[in-house]
C-alpha cells in the first residue's frame, strides 16, 4: 500500500543510481538516489515540502544506506501511514 516504485536502476562507473515513485499518501512524486557502495552520494526529491526534503537529502549524504533506513523507517506525517523520510527508507531497502 506505501511501497515505492522503481523506476530506474542502474550502476555507472561504480555509482548505483536509482528513482523511485513515492505512493499517492505522500506529497512528494520521486525519490532519485545515488549510492557508492553502501554509502550515500544524493538524494534528490521531485515535489514535497522543499526546505524539508532538501534537508533531509543533505543530512543522509555520505552515511550509510542501512542507517538512514533505520532511522527513518516509520515516521509517520499527519497519520497518513508513512511520510517522505519513510518512502526513502523504503526505497533504501530496494537497493
């Protein structure tokens, strides 16, 4: 019911690029993510709250995919069942 979509997937130069459509509950559409190994390069979100997601995006770059997807997994924006962090987690685990 909240999953994301891959749209894309592929590995250039040793970076894994990916894009995910986000489901209909939250107010972002797209989640592109750029992985180095288990390391995160970007995130870049199409629509969504900007300052939110633009600061999202710049705290998670050059941790670890799979502690972002453990800090995020779960929160939840004004009880819609998942939130922009939380389609990032998922997408994460995609990954």
């Amino acid at each position: 019911m909240f999953e994301v979509t891959k749209i894309y997937d592929i590995t250039e130069g040793g970076v894994r690029k990916a894009g995910f459509r986000t489901c209909e509950a939250v107010c972002s559409e797209q989640i592109d993510i750029e992985l180095e190994g288990e390391t995160i390069r970007s995130v870049r979100y199409t629509k969504g709250c900007h300052g939110n997601t633009q600061g999202l995006s710049r705290l998670c770059v050059g941790m670890k995919k799979d502690e972002v997807v453990a800090r995020l997994s779960g929160i939840d924006c004004k009880a819609r069942g998942t939130s922009c962090p939380d389609q990032l987690a998922r997408a994460l685990k995609q990954m």
